[in-house]
C-alpha cells in the first residue's frame, strides 16, 4: 500500500469507522458475524484504496465499497426471511423482543429488523438516510437515479413517523 | 448531508474504529493462503481424477475390455477440462468493490446468470462424450452375447436416468439463470 493510500486508510478511518460498524450490526443479526463482516469491509477498503485517484468523494468510495461489501455478505449469508420489497412493507417488522424496557434498543432493533428484511438497494438507501447523507450523496453512493432514491426515503419516512418521535424537518431530502 | 433524522441512529458504534493496516495485511495473507488452499485442493482432485482414471483403465486393459479403456479415458479428459473451466471461471471474476451499488448487483447477477445459464456447455458438455463412450462400451459388452436388442432393453433404463439426470441439471440451472436475469431487469427498471 503506497502512503498515500495508507493516509486515506486512516482518514477514513477517523470519519467513517462508526458509520460501517453501524452498517455492519444492521445487515448482520449475530454480533460476532457482524464484527467479522466489518473487518472484512476494512479489508475491502484498504485493497481498494489503491486504486482511488479522486474520481469521488472519499466518502462515496468508502459507503460504495461498504456497501457493496455488506450486499455480497447478504447474498452469501444463509437464507433468511424473504426478502420484501419496500413499497410491499406496511409496517415495521417486530425485532423479536416486544416486551424490552429499553426504548431506543427496540427502535434501533427495529430499523435493523426492517434493513435485514430489505432487497439490497432499498436498505442501501435506507441505512444511508439514516446516516443523514442527502439524497445526490445517496444517489452517488447507489447508482440509482434520485427520483428512486426520493421514492424510498418518503415510503421510509411513513413507517418510521407512526412508530418513533422523529424531527419531520429532519432527514429531508433535498 | 441532511441532519440525520434518527439519532439514535448515529449515536450508536461510536467507539468504532478502523482495523489496524498491519493486522489488515495478516488478514489479506491469510485471504491469499486461502485461496493458495483451494487451488491446491483443485488441482490434487484433478490430478486424483486422472489417477482414478488410469487406474480404472489400466485394470478394463488388463481384462482385456479395451471399448472400456477407451471410455474411462475419454470421461477423465471430460473432468480435466471441466476443472480447468472451474479454474478459468473462477479467476476471470472482477471485484470492482468500488462502483455504485447497482453497478456491482448487476454485475454479480449477470455473471452468476452467464455461469449458470451456459453450465450445459462448460461443466456437462465435456462429461458427455465420457458419458457416451462409456454407455455404448457397457451396450456393446452386453451386445456381444446376446445382441442389440437385448442390450437396450437390459441397459436403456440406465442410460435414459443418466440422461435425464444431465438434462434435468441444464434446465435447473437455466431456470435459476432466468431468475437471476429477472432481478438484472427489476434493478434496471429502477432508474
């Protein structure tokens, strides 16, 4: 690895460790998988940077590659529950554990619930929103066009805004 | 970017950090040692093959049984090829982890489709001149004592399992191939 990449390694690093952690945890249910997988996106990034010349943001490199990363793993993975389009998808999916205390860790299993369950795309777009990265950042991410991402998010919204008290002004999308 | 809209969201991992560059190459040595591994373990099955091969026509030579010789040769030729087209596939697949999330989906699909789609010309095609040899040395053994007639009633059952079994393993492939192409169609339909 030249230096130059190693920096960039380590710049990512600083700015994205907790966002692929968080993508690691919401494609993969098993904590020790999902340790395993965010590794290996390290891994992918680190090889990948070699070949990063500025033909984009850094920070859509490192989600691409992320992402890419975590779809091949769902792709790999054991079968699990069908996956469900969004615009098929009424309401949040139960996370297994209706009667927990804690709030915020049913909401968070919630949403990750609802990610697993999603075809790639639609919980590419989703886990991305949920970052708070804008709708072109998310269109450059994905490659989708940002009508279809747009579509996404506002069917996400109207499952999110019945079950948890979030800001509507925040989140949009421009 | 946006305000996220779920903060819940992004206050989580937040003592998350990068993989060590020092223990990410121990991980990409270990990568390669695997895949050092699998190409051993496929050239000992190819090499094995061949040996099975000659040992099995080595003992229809030494029963005087040359038709059969001749089709255990001919099927072992078969397995070469279909592990070199194993090798070949597999070392020819592109991981540009890099492109757009669309890109790289359609990408995979296309070539698990391509791979699946054509297994009738790479991975069955070359078993089947074997599998025809060795069929008409079994007719022709059985021929030789008591004609053709007798040998395609005694022995046609084998042969008609054996290829509807290879017919049957085309279409399910096909058929996952379609499946694969349909999804290649939903994401272009996406945009």
């Amino acid at each position: 690895m030249t230096q130059d990449a190693e920096t960039l390694y380590r710049q990512a690093g600083e700015r994205f460790a907790p966002a692929l952690a968080r993508l690691a945890r919401a494609v993969e249910r098993d904590a020790e998988k999902a340790r395993d997988l965010e590794q290996e996106m390290h891994c992918a990034l680190w090889t990948s940077l070699a070949r990063f010349e500025g033909q984009c943001a850094l920070k859509t490199w490192v989600y691409r590659v992320a992402h890419n990363v975590a779809a091949d793993h769902v792709t790999n993975a054991v079968r699990g529950p069908k996956k469900v389009p969004l615009e098929e998808i009424d309401a949040l999916p139960s996370a297994g554990n209706p009667e927990t205390d804690a709030a915020e860790a049913l909401a968070l299993a919630q949403v990750a619930e609802l990610i697993r369950r999603l075809p790639s795309l639609d919980a590419q777009v989703i886990v991305l929103w949920l970052e708070g990265e804008s709708a072109a950042e998310i269109s450059d991410v994905t490659g989708l066009s940002s009508g279809a991402v747009a579509t996404r998010v506002h069917r996400i919204k109207g499952l999110l805004a019945g079950h948890f008290q979030t800001d509507p002004s925040k989140g949009e999308i421009a | 970017m946006t305000t996220p809209p779920f903060p819940n969201w992004t206050e989580s991992a937040q003592d998350a950090v990068f993989t060590e560059p020092t223990e990410v190459l121990l991980k990409a040595d270990r990568f390669d040692q695997t895949v050092r591994r699998r190409n051993i373990r496929e050239y000992a099955a190819g090499v094995s093959g061949v040996v099975l091969s000659l040992a099995i026509a080595g003992f229809f030579a030494w029963i005087g049984k040359f038709t059969h010789v001749a089709a255990v040769l001919i099927l072992g030729v078969g397995f070469l090829v279909v592990m070199r087209n194993l090798h070949h596939r597999a070392s020819r697949l592109e991981r540009l982890i890099e492109e757009p999330c669309i890109d790289h989906l359609r990408r995979q699909y296309l070539h698990q489709a391509e791979a699946l789609g054509s297994v009738g010309s790479w991975y069955i095609g070359p078993l089947v001149p074997g599998f025809l040899a060795m069929q008409l040395a079994i007719f022709w053994d059985v021929a030789q004592d008591r004609g053709w007639e007798e040998a395609l009633a005694d022995k046609g059952w084998a042969f008609a399992i054996g290829v509807a079994f290879l017919v049957g393993i085309i279409a399910l492939n096909r058929w996952a191939a379609r499946r694969l192409m349909r999804k290649v169609e939903e994401l272009d339909a996406l945009n």
